[in-house]
C-alpha cells in the first residue's frame, strides 16, 4: 500500500471513505429491493407458467377434436391466413433496469377478430380451439414479460452485489487502512518534528547560557 502521508492526501482518502461507505448503503438497499421483487417475479412467473401449460394442453384437446370433425385440407385452408394481432413493445424502468412490457392489439375491438376464416365451412370446434388459444394469449404474454424481467434483474442482482462485496471487502478496507497509515505517518513526522525543535531549544538555551558565562 503505497500512500503519499501528506495532509492533502489524508483529508481526499477520508472524502473517499464518506463515499463508499454511502455508496454501499444505497446498493445494499438496492441489491434488498431487487430482491424482493425478483422472488415476486419468479413466484408469479410460477403461477402464469402453470396456467399457460393447462391452456396449451386444453387448445391442444379442443384441436384434435376439431381436426377430428374437419378434412385436413379444410383445416389447413382454414388456419392458412393467420390473423394479424400486433404486439407493442413498451420499457418500464425498475430499480434502474430497463425491462421490457408487451401488449397485444387486434385490429378491431370485434371478439370475433380473433378468426381468420369465415364460418361456413368450418366446425363450432374449432372455433372453440382458437377461442381457447386466444384465451391464453394474455398470459403468454405476461409470461414472456416474467421471463424477461427475471433474466434481467437476475443479472443486475449479480453486478450490484459485486460492487457492494468491492466496496465492503476491498475499497472501504484498503481505504481505511490508508487513513490508519498517513494518520500514524502524520503523527510520527509531528513527534519528530516536536524533538528537533526541543532539542534546538535546549542547543540555544546552552549556547545563551555558555555566552552569559564569557561575558561574566
């Protein structure tokens, strides 16, 4: 450790430790509230991720039941043109990550713009097969949203306790022990200082004493 024992330097490194040690409070608060709301996010990633497989499961059924009462070929000509639902892609800022939201829009508020086929040749079942797709969709989406937000917090968890472990058992540390060494150097020099000067006192008082000596 290679400090310059100056006053100068004593007064910066104690700024510096005021710093860290502020800094470290406010990403333990910030590392703490990221995960509190990860572990929300990954136990509603667990609740949204059970519904979507039960519903994929039951359009799966209500498919094969559809594609039972219907020719592969009107099946096909049926689900050729899918429909077009946009996707708007948003960002919302949580604990300074950037995570991204998602919101699904047909074109018309019509319930029935889900269908992409008219409904003459085709089976009830599969309109039921795509009204239970389309029933799922909203939570498909929040899923991707859970997935997403949880990657992302998951790595600013890992960066944040990094800098709070660099701060706790490196910066502040290696800080303080710098304060500790140009404090001991700073007095060393002063004790040093205070003995030449007692010593140049008691050289003059000798000497003022040897010249009264002569003159008497």
């Amino acid at each position: 450790m290679a400090a310059n024992p100056t006053r100068m330097e004593l007064t910066r490194l104690k700024k510096k430790r005021i710093t860290a040690i502020r800094g470290h409070k406010l990403l333990k608060d910030k590392r703490d509230e990221l995960m509190r709301q990860y572990l929300d996010l990954v136990r509603e990633n667990m609740e949204v991720r059970l519904r979507v497989e039960e519903g994929i499961l039951s359009a799966n059924r209500n498919f094969v039941i559809a594609r039972a009462g219907m020719s592969e070929a009107a099946l096909n000509t049926a689900l050729m043109a899918p429909k077009q639902v946009g996707l708007i892609v948003d960002e919302k800022n949580v604990m300074s990550v950037e995570i991204p939201t998602f919101t699904s829009k047909t074109r018309t508020a019509d319930e029935n713009d889900i269908y992409s086929y008219g409904f003459a040749f085709t089976s009830s079942d599969l309109d039921g097969a795509v009204k239970s797709l389309s029933d799922i969709l909203p939570d498909m989406i929040r899923l991707a949203e859970c997935e997403k937000a949880c990657q992302l917090m998951a790595a600013e968890i890992e960066k944040t306790r990094r800098r709070v472990n660099a701060l706790e058992h490196v910066i502040i540390p290696e800080t303080e022990e710098s304060i500790k060494y140009i404090t001991m150097k700073l007095d060393e020099n002063e004790r040093s200082t205070q003995i030449r000067l007692m010593k140049v006192k008691d050289m003059m008082l000798e000497e003022a004493h040897h010249y009264k000596e002569k003159e008497a």
